[in-house]
C-alpha cells in the first residue's frame, strides 16, 4: 500500500515541470554560445580534416590492396 507521502497530485506534478523547464532556460541562457562567423570556420575545419582523414584512409587501402595483389602473384609464380 503507497504511503499518503508517497501520492503526487497533478498540481505537483505541472509545478514540478514548470520549475524544471525554467530552470532548463536559466541554464540556456548562461551559455556562452560562438558567433555564426566561429560556427563556419570550425565547420569548414570539421569538414577538412574529415576529408583529409577520409584520404588518407583510402590511400592506405589502396596501398596494403596493392602490397597483397604482389605478395599473392609472387607466392603464385614461386609456388605454381
């Protein structure tokens, strides 16, 4: 059996998340957040190095790709 202290009317329960929205919007508005121009610039840097990173990932398949396809026809000629 729940205790009376237990029970939550509606009331509580809309003033409970009325409080907590508010504060979620103090907390909003101590943030410091970057301008537009910051936001772009470290987009473009994100982007970069994701595309820098992306080739260089490819150019290393590429090569290991390579490095097997001699290893297999050399062991083919040695081996038969």
């Amino acid at each position: 059996m729940t205790s009376p202290s237990k029970i939550v009317t509606m009331k509580e329960k809309e003033k409970n998340r009325t409080t907590y929205f508010r504060e979620v919007q103090k907390e909003l508005k101590k943030i410091s957040w970057v301008s537009k121009k910051d936001l772009f610039m470290l987009t473009k840097v994100v982007l970069g190095a994701t595309l820098i990173c992306g080739l260089g990932i490819y150019v290393a398949d590429v090569t290991v790709q390579n490095a097997l396809q001699m290893v297999y026809k050399i062991l083919h000629l040695v081996i038969g």
